[in-house]
C-alpha cells in the first residue's frame, strides 16, 4: 500500500511539473504560466507588454462566453443576437457612451496606460482568433446560441455600462414619492442621513411628467441580460413548463434583492494594525458584495514582471488587479455612497423640440446618428441627443418638457477599476494613497495595510459638489441647480494608524461628523449593522490570527434579532405551539445558523415584520414605489411606536409584533410542514445557494446541472457580515474573499466561486463552489517556489519563431 501511494504521488508530481510550450507571434519573449491546483494562473513575463498581453490571453480562454456578452452590453450590439427585445437597451448603451479620446482617457489610469490596454485587448483578441479558428475551442454556449466571439477594442475596456452607479432611478422614485404625498412624509419612509436633504420639487416640474417612462434607455442598459429559450437550439432548451417556472422565480428573486437588500447591499473590508494581530504586523480583510453568478463577476490573476508582482482579484475584463497585494502592501474596497448622478428637466421650445432653455436663452441639442443591427429585421436608424448637461432620455412635446441625465462618470478617467493600475505598483501609504486620487467611479474605501506596520483609509470617487439642493429629487436643467464642479479626491475622508489600531467600512457612513464637505457626501447608505458588528468584534482587547479574521468575514451574528428580540418577551399567544416558540426565542444566540431552527423562526418573522411596516406607514399610492422599509427605520418604530402610531402607541406596536409572529409561524408551516423539528434555516426550501449560469433558467435538465452550481444551505442575511442576501437564495453577496497578513504573503487566504473558469467542461468551473458554501478559504501562493509547489500545470509561451 506504501509502494503505490509513493508511486501515485510521483505520477501526481510529474503531470503538476510537466510543461507545455505555446508559440504567440504576439510575444515579445517568454512567457511562463503556472496555474495552480485552484485553478489561478500566476503569470510571469519579462516585460510589461507579455504581462497585460497574457493577463488578457488568458482570463478570455476562461471566461470566453463572459467576455462575448461583457463585449455586446458594452458595444450596444445584443440586438444583433437577442432580436428587437434588446433595441432599447442597445439604444440606452450607445447613448450613454463615453465618446472621449483614447489617449486623454487612457493616460489618466496609469503613465503607459494606453500601452497597457492595448496589450491586454491584443491579448484578448489573439484567443478569439485562436477559438474563431479552432470551433472545438468555442465553449457550449457559443453552440447553444449559434454565435461567435468578436473582436474586442480599447472602448469595451472602458465601457460604463457595469459601472455602481448612482442614483438617478432612485431620483425618480423619490420624485414621484414626494410629488404624491410631499418631502415632509416622504422623509419618514426613508433613513436619509448624516444631513437633512431638501426634497422640496422644483414648480416647473409637473407631476405628469413624472410618472411617464421618462428614463427607460437609462434603465435599460442598466439591467441584466436575460436568455429566453427562443434564444438557444431546440436540442438544448427546457421544458417549456419549467423554464417558465424558473423565469418567474428569477424575477421574484430580483424583487427580493432589489427592494428587500436595497439598503443592506455592500461589501466589508478592514485593516489592523500589528498591536492587534497575532503576527505582530497588520492584516488586510475584504470581501466585495455583488450578485453571485456563473462563472464570478470577480477572477484571481498573479502578474510578475519588472516592476510587477502583484495578486488578487477584480474583474476579468480589466488589466490589473483591483484588490490583493504585492510585495509591499495590501489593500481592498467597499462603495463609498456617492451620487454622481441627477435627473434633469428643460422647458422646450414649443416651436422646435430640439431647442431647450438654460440661462435664459434656449440651446439646440447636439445630436449624433447611429445605426443598430436587429435580429431578423432591418438596421434600425437612432438619433441620440445631447444637452449642455448630458444624454436626453425623454421628450415630451405636450408638456414641451425634456428630460436628460448629468453623469459624472461620463467625464474621463471614469471607466471601473482601471485607477487600479497604480494601486498595484503602491510601494507605500503616500504612493497608494496618491493612486487613490485617480480612481473616479465606483466610489469607494479603499484600505491598506502595509508591511511597515502602516495602516490607511481613503475614500475615492468623483463627488459632484451640490449647494442649496440635494440631488435626491428631480431638478430643472435651467441654470439655477448647477454642480459646483468635483471635490478633490484627496479631500474626501481618509484615516492613517488611528489610535482605535483598525480601520474598517462596510458601506455604512463612515464620514467624520465634523466632515468639512457636506456638499460633497450623499445621504443613502447601508444600514450600519455589519459595520457595527464587525467593529465590536475588532474592538475586543485582544490578538487577532487570520483564522478568526475569515469567521468574521463569514459572521451571522445578527444585530437587528438582538434588538429586536426582547419586545417579545412580555406578549402572549394563545395558541401553545406559538407561544411556546416565541418563548424558545428569547434563550436563543442571535447567530443565524444554517442548522439553527431558532434562526429560521426570526429570519420569517422579521420578514413579515418588514412587510407590515411597510403596509403601516405607507400609504397605499407610494407603497409600490418604497418597495420596503430600511430595516433601522423598523428597528426605531418598535423601540419609539410613538413615531409611527399616533394614539396608543405601544399596544398597536405590540398588536403589529403579535401578529407578526403569528404570521411567520403560519408561513413557515406552509413552507416547511408543522413540525418546528424541520425549520432549519439552511436548507433547500428555505436559505441556500443556487447559483445560476446566464442560460442555467433556459436549458434542459442535463445541462442544468452542469451550467448551475448549487442548491447547498447557507446561513446569514444581508445584515451580518457574511452577507448572503434577503431572500431564500443567497443571490448576492461575497463570491470573492481575501484575507492578508502582511508579515508573511504566504499566508494569504482567498476564494472564489463557484471557480476560476467559466467553461462548464473545465475543472475548474465549480471546484470552489462546495469550499466557499462550507465558508471555507484556499490557500494563494505568492513566491515563485510556492507557486510551483502548488502548481496544476504549467505552460511557457514564447514569441512564434519565423
């Protein structure tokens, strides 16, 4: 038995150290390529160029079929595809396209920024040819919708079409609110702070105005794409029942995540320094939240070259790394809420609808003729127009109104995560603090911790500087609510080795209170539950290891259940079984466990507590436009009922918790069956994992299986740091985790699911997924020599010999 395992492990070396070479006339040298048994290729070039050459090269030979709709959304170009469903969309790209000069846009990300992208693009676009010349290299997908990849240019790279964007689709809805019952009520159904915002709306806007589809292009290159079975060969589609079973639960999960998470979305990082680590030198924690997918919005690359050595995650359409480390430092992001966005409404002119009024002379739009290709019908001839502001979404000759979106992301330096360049190459606080000050949109805190003992925060983002009004409702293009240009980067929060030895944001507010630019910061934030929760456990006295570091990551620990909890004590049911649950509550941890039964009780209760709130304090012409109520709103009408009720105020709280409770355990007997027994929350009918792949809702059952990953149970919710999402399925959340200790790179600790590869044949499409449902991290290896000890296999690509 010795002699064979002894013989296993030497084959097992032998087919992880054996090479194979690969001939790229685009190399200007050789190139090796260790892929470790995770699936992350750690790339080691001899030059700049080779390096984003094959960080390209190869994040499209893994995530082929991502690149090819990732290239459609931005281009505008789905319709030539999906048909005449996707024209508005298209239509909503193209007018929203940054339409600025390659070296004044690329140049502002990093000194060879244009060098960069051009490498990468050639990279991405030298497999292209190679999977266009070899159709067996085409993954199923490209069969399964009779289409090929296409070329990609500079312009994808930069799109903004995927950008976290803010907020003039909330503008709307807030506009509408107000219109209907006035900024006074309208305030209470929302948690607008630190500051009071002015809601009041503008007379020249009337109401009618408001309630038309004034920003449907907006909004429609904003969404998801969705495969309808149609979209796909006969051979590979559903059944006709189930597919439709399983688009309505899609919407029904958007709406879940949409409404129910819309204050709870967001990501946690944190840093401390070495007087609170075991190591003796800081840590470096994040796990960015967005919605789960297959394959991840986020993929791993190593990339070392001169001047280069840097690991970590972003996304697989960027050149570089958006968060990891390198040898000198490591660093992470969450949003920080900034709304670079407001809606804009003109007076036309009555005689010319192309002619608006700013300052008191009317303008004519700009316009700019396009041409989108539809499937199965003629190109389609579009006319985008253009205000001193931005893209004009809406006009409206009977009311001679026009409406038009400011987007500061439409200035340049605003593409995603390309200010991340210059974060790779940071060799210390000032130097990343400096890249900081390049990184436009998303807003973010970025953190870093380095292997000096330094740790930093700075907030980044272009924050449009608003005085006398808020930029949360609807405003007249007129001249009178103009920005007051950006605030300086650099002038936006920041914190170096504060005294508390950690530093850590969770989307929350986390601006100073005596913050000297109120202009400049937003009022919608996440509720501070995570945030809270993460800084009472770092404030504990106490040395920190990694290891506890990665179970705070994945915390359930809910503070709304230990708020919330003690107001059942003192009522009654009648009803034994209920009674006798509630009672069972009050003895229970507050942890939202997959096995905990208490925990599936609270999780429906607090559900159905949201609801009713909503119903109690809405009224019935707003309600659908609330969509929910922030849950630190409920929290304060059950700990102060005076503010939502008007006369006997504690006993409607009381009636409204009661029945409240009685409802969820009905529901849960409706879900789950009458015995409390089998009410564990995680669980395939209550809280799991599902992740689905773009065509997962559309195809056959066999290949369902192969294209989905999951159901697996999961625990938490959008209020503990391991955030998993409202709803039944854990449909956003972390897909990506990092952990650093900067005393050792060796020690790093990541996942990512469900894998690094969007090739449903490859092995590495869902080798993740049952490691990250377990909560559970891989080990990243970062010295060449660990980085071999690990390997998988090993390829070495050299420049094409003539």
């Amino acid at each position: 038995m010795k002699a064979l395992s002894l013989f296993t492990l030497v084959i097992f070396i032998f087919s992880c150290s054996s090479e194979e070479n690969v001939s790229l006339t685009q190399l200007q040298d050789k190139v090796e390529v260790i892929r470790d048994k995770n699936g992350i290729n750690h790339i080691f070039a001899q030059n700049e160029a080779d390096l984003f050459f094959m960080q390209g090269y190869l994040a499209a030979k893994d995530r082929l079929f991502q690149f090819e709709i990732w290239r459609r959304q931005a281009t505008g170009t789905l319709a030539e595809i999906l048909g005449e469903r996707e024209l508005e969309r298209d239509r909503g790209v193209r007018l929203f396209k940054f339409r600025g000069d390659k070296e004044t846009e690329l140049r502002h990300y990093h000194p060879r920024g244009v060098e960069i992208v051009d490498a990468f693009v050639a990279g991405i676009n030298a497999y292209i040819d190679e999977a266009n010349s070899n159709p067996e290299l085409l993954p199923i997908e490209f069969q399964m919708l009779g289409i090929q990849p296409q070329p990609w240019t500079w312009e994808v790279v930069i799109s903004r079409h995927q950008g976290l964007l803010e907020n003039v689709s909330d503008e709307l809805n807030i506009s509408r609110v107000v219109s209907l019952i006035g900024s006074d009520e309208a305030k209470k159904l929302y948690y607008f702070h630190p500051n009071e915002p002015n809601l009041e709306i503008d007379p020249g806007i009337p109401q009618e105005l408001l309630f038309k589809d004034i920003l449907v292009p907006y909004e429609a290159f904003r969404t998801r794409v969705e495969f309808l079975p149609e979209d796909i060969s006969p051979e590979y589609r559903g059944e006709q029942k189930e597919v439709k079973e399983a688009l309505a639960a899609l919407q029904k999960e958007l709406k879940t995540t949409l409404e129910a998470d819309a204050f709870a979305q967001g990501s946690n990082n944190w840093v401390l320094s070495g007087k609170k680590t075991a190591s003796g030198l800081p840590y470096m924690a994040n796990d960015p939240h967005r919605l789960q997918a297959a394959p991840s919005l986020r993929y791993w690359v190593h990339l070392s070259a001169p001047g280069w050595n840097v690991v970590g995650g972003g996304e697989p359409v960027i050149p570089g790394v958006s968060i990891g480390h390198n040898e000198h430092g490591a660093w992470g992001l969450t949003i920080f809420s900034t709304d670079n966005e407001d809606l804009r409404v003109y007076d036309i002119n009555p005689e010319n609808p192309l002619q608006y009024r700013f300052k008191g002379e009317w303008l004519t739009m700009n316009q700019i003729q396009d041409t989108i290709l539809v499937k199965g019908q003629s190109p389609q001839l579009v006319i985008h127009n253009y205000t001193i502001h931005g893209p004009v979404t809406f006009i409206d000759e009977d009311l001679n109104k026009a409406v038009a979106v400011q987007c500061a992301w439409l200035e340049p330096g605003s593409a995603p995560y390309l200010a991340s360049l210059k974060m790779d190459q940071s060799q210390n606080w000032d130097e990343f603090r400096d890249a900081c000050t390049y990184n436009n949109i998303p807003a973010e805190n970025m953190v870093w911790a380095d292997k000096d003992g330094n740790i930093g925060w700075q907030a980044t983002g272009i924050a449009p500087v608003r005085r006398g009004f808020s930029g949360l409702v609807a405003t007249m293009g007129d001249g009178r609510y103009e920005w007051d240009g950006y605030l300086p980067i650099a002038d936006r929060p920041h914190a170096y080795n504060p005294e508390s030895g950690f530093i850590a944001t969770a989307n929350q507010n986390v601006a100073p209170e005596n913050y000297s630019f109120p202009e400049a910061l937003g009022y919608e934030w996440a509720d501070n539950f995570r945030g809270e929760r993460i800084k009472e456990v770092l404030s504990q006295d106490k040395k920190f290891t990694l290891v506890e570091m990665g179970a705070l990551q994945n915390d359930y620990l809910s503070l709304p259940a230990r708020q919330l909890l003690p107001y059942l004590t003192d009522l009654y049911f009648e009803n034994e079984k209920v009674d006798s649950l509630r009672k069972g509550l009050l003895s229970w941890d507050f942890v939202l466990d997959p096995e905990s039964i208490e925990a599936g009780i609270y999780v429906m209760w607090e559900r159905i507590l949201r609801k009713k709130a909503l119903e109690l304090a809405a009224p019935d012409e707003v309600r659908d436009l609330i969509g929910s109520i922030p849950m630190t709103r409920v929290i304060q009408w059950v700990e102060n009922p005076e503010i939502l009720f008007s006369t006997q105020a504690k006993s409607q709280r009381d009636q409204w918790l009661n029945d409240s409770f009685e409802e969820a355990i009905n529901a849960l007997e409706e879900k789950l069956g009458d015995n409390p027994a089998s009410w564990q929350y995680g669980q395939k009918d209550y809280k799991h994992a599902l992740i689905h792949h773009p065509l997962g809702r559309v195809v056959n059952q066999e290949w369902q299986s192969k294209l989905n990953a999951g159901p697996l149970p999961r625990g938490g919710y959008s209020y503990t740091p391991g955030a998993n999402a409202y709803g039944d399925n854990n449909t956003s959340g972390a897909s990506f985790r990092i952990l650093v200790d900067t005393e050792n790179w060796e020690r790093t600790l990541g996942i990512n699911t469900p894998g690094q590869s969007g090739d449903p044949e490859s092995p590495f499409y869902k080798n993740l997924f049952s490691i990250w449902a377990k909560d559970e991290f891989v080990s990243i290896p970062f010295m060449k020599k660990s980085v071999e000890s690990a390997a998988h296999s090993k390829q070495v690509f050299g420049p094409k010999k003539e």
